[in-house]
C-alpha cells in the first residue's frame, strides 16, 4: 500500500510523530492489517495517554487483534466520559459480541439502534456480526437490509454469503452515521431485540 510506505518512510525520519503514527494506524486498519495497526496505536498511547483518539483506535484495535477483553474495558471508561459518542456505542456493542457477552451487545445496539430507521440499523448489525465472526447472524441481517431498502447505500456489497464473508467489510463502521439513510424505510418492528442470535 502505498500510504503505508510513505508514513513508514517518514516515520523514520521522525519517529515518534504523533501524526504520522495516527496516519500509518489508520492505513494498517483500512488494508485490513490489524495486528500491525495495534503495534503502531499502542506505541501513539505509550506516548500521548490522554488522547482520546489514540485510546479509541487501540481499544478497536485491542478488539480486532490483541487482547478484546482489554479492549472493551477501555472502551466503557472512554464511554462513561462520551456518552454522546455513537461511534463508542457501536464499537462496545462489537467488542462485547466478540467477547461472548451478547446481552451486553444487545442493550448496546438497542440504545444506539432506538431511534435509527430498520434497514440502516440491519445494515449495521450485518458487518458488527460480521467483525465477531457471527457470519449467520450477519447473513440474516443484511437480508433484512435489503428487504427493508434495496436502495440503502452499502446494502448490496454488504450481503454476506458463506463463502464470500470478506465484502463486508468494503464499507466502513457505520458509527456516527448510522442515522443517515438515504430513504425513510418502513420501520421494522423494534421489538426484535437487536444483538440476539436467531434460536
């Protein structure tokens, strides 16, 4: 990757810019090299603690790669001091089915899903499956997707057959923009708790 080269080359000129490390984590994270990505996120928290940016990419990191318990720690103290943040909520929600805490997962995705149209939030709920490795889960959630709004950006390239459960993730966390359709769907009913696998 081309990005990835150029920080890395930079990145030995000046090797503990904070920018640059931000930069060459996130390009480890978009080529889906997430082990790489936890080296170089871990190494930007080691220099600047506080940063809430650097906590938030580790603990996602932390997740996908490392250590999820240590992860979702870090994710419910950064929440309890952002409980605006939409982005925290999805990544909790993720990190707790990742660590088999699914009624966890569920009260996660309730309150950030509460007021979010159906079809956005299947959508949603398809590629968080997916990051756990739940790939049933994720099928039946992109299917609604689709049901809900064929039109809904992502839905097509987000449908999650067994043997091609990769295309998930050629779009990006929904997080804060999980209240932007581009349609109004029908609502689907939210009694449907969102998180529970089907029995």
């Amino acid at each position: 990757d081309k990005a990835i080269t150029v920080y890395r080359k930079a990145l030995a000129i000046q090797r503990n810019e904070p920018q640059l490390l931000l930069n060459l984590g996130l390009a480890y994270l978009k080529a889906e090299l997430e082990a790489e990505a936890l080296l170089i996120f871990r190494r930007l928290v080691a220099i600047h603690p506080v940063d809430v940016r650097a906590q938030e990419l580790l603990a996602t990191a932390e997740i996908a790669a490392g250590d999820p318990a240590k992860g979702v720690t870090m994710l419910e103290h950064l929440r309890e001091s952002d409980q605006a943040n939409p982005a925290l909520l999805y990544l909790l929600g993720t990190g707790y089915l990742k660590t088999g805490k699914r009624e966890q997962a569920r009260r996660a995705f309730d309150e950030l899903f509460r007021s979010t149209p159906a079809s956005v939030a299947s959508l949603a709920m398809c590629k968080a499956y997916y990051r756990s490795g739940l790939l049933e889960e994720a099928e039946r959630e992109c299917r609604l997707a689709q049901q809900g709004d064929p039109s809904l950006d992502g839905v097509e390239r987000a449908d999650v057959p067994h043997h091609q459960p990769r295309s998930v993730d050629q779009q990006e966390c929904p997080g804060p923009q999980v209240d932007q359709p581009h349609n109004d769907p029908p609502q689907r009913d939210h009694d449907d708790k969102r998180g529970h696998p089907p029995a």
